[in-house]
C-alpha cells in the first residue's frame, strides 16, 4: 500500500502524519495539506501486515482531508 505522509511547516522535530493512504487522491490531499499548514510530503510503499501499531495510525490518522 502507498501512503502520503506530510509535515507541517515550521514542525520540529518533524513529526509526520498521513495524509491519506488512497492513491488515487494523492494531489488533492496534497493540495488540502497545503491550504492546512503542510508544506513538505513524502509517499512511501507501507506494508500493512508487519506493524498493529502502524495500522492503528493509519486508521486514526489516515484521512485528514475528509
């Protein structure tokens, strides 16, 4: 699975959030993060199966943009 992680701007130490894990809303959740203080973004292949933790950030935090 591919994720969009973001950082705010001025956000230090750089604690990064999903954005949102469907690909095909990529840059319109890029465009939400901007108008939302994001400024730096990432995309990184996530394979779901290997941490319970991580699929728990996923689901909390994982649609931001609505």
């Amino acid at each position: 699975m591919m994720v969009l992680w973001a950082v705010a701007d001025g956000d230090f130490p750089y604690n990064e959030v999903i954005i949102t894990e469907h690909e095909d809303k990529f840059e319109e959740a890029k465009q939400w993060a901007t108008d939302h203080g994001y400024g730096r973004f990432r995309i990184a292949e996530v394979d779901m199966g290997t941490s319970a933790d991580f699929i728990g950030t996923i689901k909390n935090k994982g649609e931001l943009h609505g």
